[in-house]
C-alpha cells in the first residue's frame, strides 16, 4: 500500500491492519439498483411553497401570458 494514500493518523480511523482492510473495502463495493431506488425514495422532498403554487395552470398563464407552453426548454436539466 503506498504511504501517501493514508492519512497521516490512522489510528483515529482504524485500530488494526484488519480494520484499515475492511474500511478500505467499501471502495471496491457499489450500492444495488434496488439500494439507489430505495434511496432516492426515502431523501424525495415535498417543494411546497412556492414551487407548489408557481406550477399552477393558472398561475402559468398569468406569470407567462399564455405563452408558456411555446418556451423552448429542450436545454434545460429537469
């Protein structure tokens, strides 16, 4: 293992070489498809006000005219 990788105190890391192996482990291990659904289920966030009220039809056409559904949003990151 090369010197530069680790911390330069390990034992507040770890107490063993034993350790240190397992803790380093969880680099080589990925979460299931099935972990990130779960994940991303349980952190979801309610936007609430005013994101709620701001996506309102009616709120749309006042803020933008009516011509919100002619806006060109193909760039955009929904």
């Amino acid at each position: 293992m090369q010197k530069a990788l680790l911390p330069k105190n390990t034992s507040a890391i770890t107490r063993n070489v034993q350790q240190l192996s397992e803790s380093l482990n969880c680099f080589t291990t990925s979460p299931t498809e099935e972990h990130i659904a779960e994940l991303n289920q349980v952190s979801e966030i309610e936007l609430g006000f005013p994101h709620d009220f701001l996506t309102q039809d009616g709120v749309k056409m006042v803020m933008y005219g009516g011509s919100y559904d002619k806006i060109d949003r193909s760039n955009l990151k929904l």
